[in-house]
C-alpha cells in the first residue's frame, strides 16, 4: 500500500479561525490537534481541532503544493471551499478512513 498525504483544514467554530496543515497521517495530526500535544502551537492557542476539510494525494510534492496554494487563497474562497464540501462544517474526524 503506497503512502498517502493530506492537506486539511481545522478550525473551532464555523466561520472561525482557519488553520491549513499538511500531514501523512491525518487521523495521528488530529488527535494532536484535539488534545493539544503542541501546546505552543497556532492550533492551540486559538483551540482549532475541528476538521472540516480536507484532501488526499499520492505524492509529498502534489500535497506541499496545495497547501502552499491554499494558504495564498483569501478567506473568501476558504469558507466557500468548506461550504460546498461539509456545509454544516461537521467534525470530519471520526470519518477518516485510514
């Protein structure tokens, strides 16, 4: 089985803070996330361990590229990415399939 990796977004509230990550081990980043194993961290401070979006690719390099791309979008288009995909910002967590 090839690896994979995934460009998400958490956040704390709908409309909220946004924080754009990128991992190769979306359920083990999340837990991070919910129990603050960084605690100095963006995600921390602002208590973003909500996931409402994210993505899977096959390659590190296609991954760093949207997660480079993402965090140039403007909040605009960030907020209507997360609608069309999880319009009632639902915590995606317990739906990630590993």
């Amino acid at each position: 089985m090839s690896e994979k990796f995934y460009v998400y977004i958490i956040t704390n509230k709908k409309d909220g803070v946004l924080y754009i990550g990128f991992t190769n081990n979306l359920k083990r980043r999340i837990y991070q996330h919910k129990n603050k194993v960084h605690p100095t961290t963006f995600s921390a401070r602002y208590n973003l361990d909500t996931l409402v979006y994210y993505e899977v690719f096959s390659t590190k390099e296609e991954a760093l590229l949207r997660e480079a791309r993402f965090k140039k979008w403007n909040r605009e288009w960030k907020i209507n990415l997360i609608n069309e995909f999880n319009a009632d910002w639902k915590d995606l967590y317990n739906e990630i399939k590993v």
